[in-house]
C-alpha cells in the first residue's frame, strides 16, 4: 500500500503573539512540525506532503533537512481549500492520510489503526469525545449510528451543540475518491471557507462507509493555538517520557520535575536521577549512574558507576566509567574523560582529553589540552589557550602535579611526573621529573603603614 500523508501547516496562529510561525513553536526541543513529521516518517512506503503558507519561506529553511514535498498556499481559504493544493499530486491508489502540524503528540499506532480502515468503498475518521465539545467540529450520526455529516461550531444548531463526539479532522481516503470529493467542495458557510469536513457528507450520498476510530487519550489529538496550550502538551509530553524510563528501570526523584528533550541511545540499570535534570539530544547512560538535581547533559555519553553530582553542564562530552563530576562543574564540546576521573566543582573543561585516574577538583579551566594518567591539577589552574587570534594545545603528561593557581601558557608541555610549584606562570616546557616554579620574590617592608581615609 502505498500512503501519501498530507500534513497541513499553512495557519498563522495569531493566538500565540508571535514573529515566529505556529509550527515552528517547541516541544522538548523540537518544533510542532518535527513531531508531526517525525511520526509519518515511520510509516512505510510514504511520500509526506507539507502544506505552508504564513512564514512559509522560514518554515522550509528552518526544516530543509526533511524529506518531503512542500507546497505553498498562498491563500489561506480552509482545510478543504489546502488539500486542494496537493490534489493534483495524489495517485488514485494512494491511500492519502491528512494530518495537522500543530497536533504534535498523535501516536503511530493511533495513525495505523486509522489506516487500516480505508478501502475502495470507506473513508477512515478519527474522532474523540470530549466532556466540553465547544469550538470542534460536531459527529452527526444517523438513527443507526452511522457517521452522517460533520457540523462545524459555527453553524451547529443548538441540539447538534450538545453532541460530545468531535471532529480531529485526521482523516485518510483512498485518492481517488478523495480527488472527485475536493472538485467538488464549495464556501456556502458561515465562514466563507473550503471545509475539508464537507467531503464527509459527500462520501455518505456516495454511499461511502465512514469508519470511525478514536485515540488513547484526547491529549493526542490536541492542536495547539496558544502559550496555554503549548505549556499543557510540554509537560503532557514530558509526562510520558517520565513514566517510559521508570518502566526502564530508571528512578526518578520526582517524575515532575524532569524533561527529556531528545532520545536515550543506551540505557543501563539502576540509574537514579534528582530533580530538574535536563536530558537533551542524543544520550547514552551507563548502568549505576546518578545525576544530581539541576544538571542538563545534552548529546553526551555517561559510563557506567558515575556520580554526577548537582548543577553540572555536560555538552558533547564523554564521561568515562567510575568517574566524578561536580558540583558545579561544566564539561564544553568535545570533551572527553577516561575512567575514575574526578572534575569538581566550578570546574571547566573544554575540548581536552583526560586520562584514567586524574583529577581537577577546585575552580579550574583547562582547554585545548592533553591530560594523562594519574595528573593532579590544583586549584585555580588555567591553561592560556588563546592569544586573541589562534588556540594552541597544553600537553600535561602522566602523574603530572600541577599546584594551585598556575597558568600554563600553551603551547607548552608538562612532563611525566614533573611538579609545577603554586602560583607558578610556566610559559616552557617543563622537564619529567623535576620541580619548576615561577614566582617573584616575596618582600616584607618593615615600618610600612596601610593607607587611612582622610577625614573631610
């Protein structure tokens, strides 16, 4: 079977106040259409049709990487108005499956059954009931049960109000079928609009079977049109996300307090996660393994038995087993630490390597570096990597001791076993071995008097 999804996305979306198009809003880090496309993309043997219109030309730079058929409407003249655009375009075996850009949370196999559905003589509806129906579109059902028209709000009279069976507007139909149902639509509403709904009652005097199917849940199929609602289906969404890693095996402090913006490549036992922890990208967590309350690790790789203790900041970064990280401590882009490495806290590390056994424990930079085996870096350590033009590397070689508040201007190394005196500006490369220091002689002035406020 082969499907063409249709995902419509042309709306301005006036109610959420803002330069930037409704589709291209966020949840967990991804737009409205990301999560919409993401999920047709599962489907098999489907060819994704996008319809834009407001912001169009921002829309398809900014998702340029899908792989999909955009087509602009130009004027935005309804639902029925839209697929219009496409119609052209549908083979007549297609089973064409319509969708909705600013309906992010509808699930796969929701779409499948809806699919499933669809055949030379039925057209495949998805609907929900809803306690407080205002604003959708109602279900009119014939003495039978059977599906005889859609009302919208706007033209419902009072005894179709009162129906709680609504309108998703997620439909699919064979192509055929719905090419003939889409010449033949017109505006006579109070809209002055092309309603795809129509074709349902055009289906119904073509004696089309109209099978009717519905979600899990209604947040499924929520459009979002507002700061509200976006809010609502960011914690709904995380909300899922949380309940999917406790059933992995994962504690979390409080399921309320986390957001996973991305997804878990691996995923190890006995993981234990504080509050407010930000997941984000591309992730993989060893076994045994706690993140501490405040963290956000974004597109990193944690070994196992880690301790990564609160409010520490890991991007790109690799995290090997046994180590120690925080608090406080910040792990830049490409970064990458061997086993039973401890980083403390206020401490940064950008773009370095460091081996097995190190450790960097109080309120130091070290960039642009090579650090081996067994190196102690004391307090207040700062390799000078740049001269305002060029970056240059630090090399510290294995069971280095490195005193506290030293700058090693790169390029420079530090040989093995060598030990760098406190407060030392090292700016050659020191021997293995041996002691360097470089401090200024201390003086004492006897007789010397600090300096008084003068009375005015």
């Amino acid at each position: 079977m082969q499907i063409t999804t249709i995902i419509l996305a042309a709306g301005k979306g006036t109610r959420m106040r803002s330069e930037l198009p409704k589709i291209l809003h966020k949840i967990a880090s991804r737009s409205l259409l990301q999560h919409v496309y993401d999920m047709a993309a599962q489907l098999e043997n489907n060819c994704v049709k996008i319809v834009v219109g407001h912001g169009a030309e921002q829309v398809t730079t900014a998702l340029k990487h899908f792989d999909a058929d955009w087509i602009e409407q130009t004027q935005q003249l309804g639902t029925g108005h839209a697929v219009q655009q496409v119609s052209d375009q549908l083979a007549d075996a297609d089973t064409v499956l319509i969708l909705y850009g600013d309906v992010p949370l509808l699930k796969l196999t929701t779409v499948k059954t809806l699919i499933a559905h669809v055949n030379e003589r039925s057209l495949a509806l998805l609907t929900v009931n809803l306690d407080t129906p205002t604003g959708y579109g109602r279900i009119v059902r014939d003495a039978a049960g059977r599906v005889s028209k859609i009302v919208e709000e706007k033209d419902a009279d009072a005894n179709e109000k009162q129906i709680n069976e609504v309108n998703t507007g997620i439909m699919a139909v064979q192509g055929r079928q719905l090419k003939k149902w889409l010449s033949q639509l017109n505006n006579s509403n109070a809209q002055g609009e092309y309603y795809l709904t129509d074709v349902i009652e055009m289906a119904v005097a073509d004696q089309i079977n109209i099978v009717t199917s519905q979600p899990e849940t209604e947040d499924e199929v929520l459009g979002i049109n507002n700061r509200m609602q976006l809010s609502y289906l960011e914690r709904v969404y995380q909300q899922e996300q949380a309940n999917s890693l406790m059933e992995r095996g994962v504690t979390l402090k409080d399921p309320l307090r986390f957001d996973q913006r991305g997804s878990i490549e691996n995923l190890g036992q006995d993981i234990e996660i504080d509050i407010n922890v930000i997941l984000e990208g591309k992730n993989s967590i060893g076994s045994h393994v706690k993140i501490g309350a405040n963290t956000h690790i974004k597109d990193s790789i944690i070994g196992d038995n880690v301790d990564i203790l609160a409010n520490c900041v890991i991007e790109d970064a690799v995290v090997g087993q046994g180590s120690r990280i925080g608090p406080f401590a910040r792990l830049r882009p490409e970064s990458v630490l061997a086993e039973d490495v401890h980083i403390g806290n206020f401490v940064e590390i950008k773009k370095s390597s460091v081996a097995a056994g190190s450790k960097i424990n109080h309120l130091s930079y070290i960039g642009d570096s090579t650090v081996g085996a067994k190196v102690n870096i004391g307090a207040g350590t700062i390799t000078c990597n740049y001269d305002g033009a060029n970056k240059f590397r630090t090399i510290i070689e294995d069971g280095a001791f490195i005193g506290s508040d030293t700058q090693l201007v790169a390029p420079v190394t530090i040989g093995k076993n060598a030990t760098i005196g406190a407060g030392s500006t090292i700016t050659k490369d020191s021997p293995e071995n041996q002691l360097t220091l470089s401090r200024a002689k201390q003086v004492s002035l006897a007789g010397w008097q600090r300096p008084v406020k003068k009375e005015t």
